[in-house]
C-alpha cells in the first residue's frame, strides 16, 4: 500500500496480542466484547494525543499552579452501528464527559454498498473532535459515508478509529478524504469475494452481539 501522511498504524505490542485473540474464533462474545474494548483504550491513548487542551489554575497543599487539562465538551465520539458500539465505553474510560452520536450503516451484502437507516449527533457536534468508530474497515464504503454526513453538518476535525483495516478501504478514505486521521492497529491482506476482510475476525457486529 502506498504511505498516506494521515494513516496512522498503532501496532503497540499489547494492542497486536490483543487483536490475536479476538481474530480466534474460540473466543466467545464476553470475551470479544471485552477485548474489544480494551484495544479502543489503548487506541484512544495514542489517536488523541493532539486533543485540544487549556490551563487551569490548580491549587497543591503548597502553592497555586497552572495546569493543563483536556478542554471541556470538546471531543464527540461517533460509533457506526452496529459494531462501532463495541469501542465507545472504551474511549469512555479516558473521555467520561464525551457526547456520543450514532449513525446507522448497513452494508448490502450484494452490492457491498452501505446504505443509512439512523443518525442522531450530538448539539455543536460541528464544534468538537469527532471520533469515528468501527471496528472494521473493508472497502471503506461506511467510513466515507459517515465522513461524508459529519462533514454536511459542519464538523472540521474528523478522525477514524478501525481496528481491522483492509488496504484497499484505508485507500479510499484516505484518498477521498486526505484530511481525516485514519488510525488502525493492523492492516490485513485483502478482501475475499464478498467483502469479508482475510484474515480478518468474521463479522464484528455478529460476533460482539452474539447474533450468529
Ligand atoms: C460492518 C462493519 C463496518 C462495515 C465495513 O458493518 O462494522 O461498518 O461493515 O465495511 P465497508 O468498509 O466495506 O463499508 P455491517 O454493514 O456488517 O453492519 P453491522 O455492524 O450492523 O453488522
Ligand atoms: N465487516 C465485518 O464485520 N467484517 C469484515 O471482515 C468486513 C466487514
């Protein structure tokens, strides 16, 4: 794959274990969902590392001083139904104050072709650090729908935060949306014929839910 200045490749060592483990198929959907969450942590860490801040004035048993702190209502995190659900109470754990907004995105399974059926964001949305969420990341047809509706309503910092990622999706959105910071911890080989990332970890909206 060519090399893009906003695809950032997180492959921390704890997050390659567990991103092993959640690929096993023997994993049940307790320990997926868990896991799940634990990688959008780690990820969160690093991908927000530009997260807008300001100083406040603190006051030690011994003396005032300025302090840095992460700036109020200033991050929004936006999981793609279903499976993006799975990452937000991970970033939550680090941005407790966040909005979440949801948008609704189902792929046809013929066309691959995703198609919107909810979207509900949260007030000034267009005033924060958006964070997309979605586990995976396959032809790149849902991240870019997404980016495309946050962008119609105004938002100008846009980041994407995938687990899994082929390399032809990490392509498109990065080349159809060179200002958006694309963060995944691994890219895989290739799609099969129906669109299924290899190796991949099956369906992730399935396997969190239980639904198969
Ligand atoms: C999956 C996944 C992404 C999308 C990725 O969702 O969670 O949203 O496919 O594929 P793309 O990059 O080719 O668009 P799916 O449509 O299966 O819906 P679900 O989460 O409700 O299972
Ligand atoms: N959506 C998934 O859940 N898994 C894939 O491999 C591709 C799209």
């Amino acid at each position: 794959m060519k090399e893009y200045k906003n695809v950032h490749i997180l492959d921390h060592p704890l997050i390659r274990h567990k991103v092993a483990l959640i690929r096993d198929k023997n994993t049940n959907t307790k320990q997926f969902r868990e896991i799940i969450c634990e990688i959008a942590t780690l990820m969160a860490y690093e991908s927000f590392k530009d997260v807008p801040t300001q100083e406040i004035e603190v006051e030690t048993p011994l003396e005032r001083t300025k302090q840095t702190v992460v700036k109020e209502n200033s991050v929004a995190i936006v999981p793609i139904l279903r499976a993006g659900l799975g990452m937000v109470d991970g970033i939550l754990t680090l941005f407790p104050a966040a909005k979440v907004g949801h948008i609704g995105l189902y792929r046809d399974k013929h066309t691959l072709e995703p198609h919107e059926y909810y979207c509900k964001l949260p007030k000034n949305i267009e005033e924060k650090v958006v964070m997309i969420v979605d586990p995976m990341l396959a032809t790149g047809g849902s991240a870019c729908d997404a980016i495309k509706l946050l962008k119609a309503r105004g938002c100008k910092r846009i980041k994407l935060m995938s687990i899994i990622a082929a390399p032809v999706g990490v392509e498109k959105v990065a080349e159809t949306h060179p200002d958006i910071d694309i963060y995944v911890s691994t890219l895989d080989r290739c799609l099969n014929e129906n669109g299924y990332i290899l190796p991949g970890l099956g369906d992730a909206g399935d396997r969190i839910f239980g639904t198969k």
